[in-house]
C-alpha cells in the first residue's frame, strides 16, 4: 500500500529572511537616491512587504540605514578576509597580499549599488552623526584587517585606503580610459 503523501506545507519566510530580503532591497533602492531621498515605502516595495512590516524589523528609517551601511562594510571585509586567506595560501605575504585585496575590493565596485552604497556612506556621513559613528567603526575595523593580514606599516595601508577611496570617485563618475590621461592616470592603482 502507497503512503498518502502529506499536502505540501506553505513555507513561511521567517522574520530573518524578511530581514535579509530588506537589506538587500535596501542596498539596491538605497543605492539609487541616498539614504535621505528614499523613503522607507520604497524599500518595502522592493523587499515586497508592507510599510508597517519593515518597521516592525527596523523601527526607525536610521535603524535601517545603519544596517545597510554595516551590511555593506561586511561585504568589504568578507572581500578582504577571503582574498587575504587566499593569498596566504599562495605563500604569499605583504605588497602581494595588499594587492590581492585591492583586485577583491575593485570586483566590488563593479556592483553599482555596492559602489553607491559606499559613496551615500560617505556622504551622510556629514549630516547623519549615527552613519558617521558606523563608518568610523567600520573604517578602524577594515584598517586593523588590512594592517594585521598584510603585516605591513601604516604609509602602506594609508596608500592603500586612499586608493580605494580613489577608485569609489572614479567609479562612481563613469571615468574610464577613454575619458583621458587624466582618468588612465587616476585610475591606476
């Protein structure tokens, strides 16, 4: 005798999922209007729940701007850890390691609302004090990964950090080669 097969049960997205699903709506609706311009009903639109639900997951607009700016910075360190570890793995130690985490960082900002994310980081930063406290952390945080995984001194990772803050403006402007040797030169790391 066949077993009767239970009806399929409606899989419910956990309170977590919502969550994931606003962050990234978020990173993406964000990206496009700053983090002032956008209101909040637009990132519910794009994770596809209610207003009234986003703010039960993010009780305040700023408490939703903080998680996009630290979900984006995760990304920047996850990018980091994992291309350090694999040049480690190469045998490799300081310029080269440097190097490794550039490239993993500038493959970053091919995704233009990762790259938008960072220049609204910024940006706010100067009349939104709360997303200058995370930035701050999340800049000490990143210099101490960079620091620690390259072994190298403080004129390199200061080179280092105000090349990638570099390439964020060139990216975000559209420059390329073909605009110059002004962009050929900026853009080089």
């Amino acid at each position: 005798m066949t077993p009767i097969a239970s009806p399929s049960k409606r899989t419910l997205s956990t309170a977590e999922a919502r969550r994931e699903a606003v962050l990234e709506a978020g990173m993406t609706v964000f990206a496009e209007r700053g983090f002032l311009g956008t209101p909040t009903i637009e990132v519910a639109k794009a994770a596809g729940i209610s207003q009234a639900y986003l703010f039960r997951l993010f009780p305040t607009k700023s408490d939703l701007v903080l998680a996009v700016v630290r979900r984006s910075n995760e990304r920047i360190e996850d990018a980091f850890v994992k291309a350090a570890a694999q040049a480690h793995a190469r045998g490799e130690t300081g310029e080269d390691v440097l190097l490794a985490m550039g490239e993993a960082y500038g493959e970053l900002l091919e995704d233009r609302a990762m790259l938008n994310t960072q220049v609204h980081q910024h940006a706010a930063a100067a009349s939104m004090p709360e997303v200058a406290e995370v930035a701050r952390a999340w800049f000490a945080r990143l210099y101490d990964l960079v620091s620690e995984a390259t072994g190298l001194g403080p004129e390199d990772v200061h080179r280092f950090f105000a090349t990638g803050m570099l390439l964020n403006v060139m990216a975000a402007i559209g420059a390329t080669d073909a605009h110059g040797t002004w962009a050929q030169t900026l853009r080089v790391c």
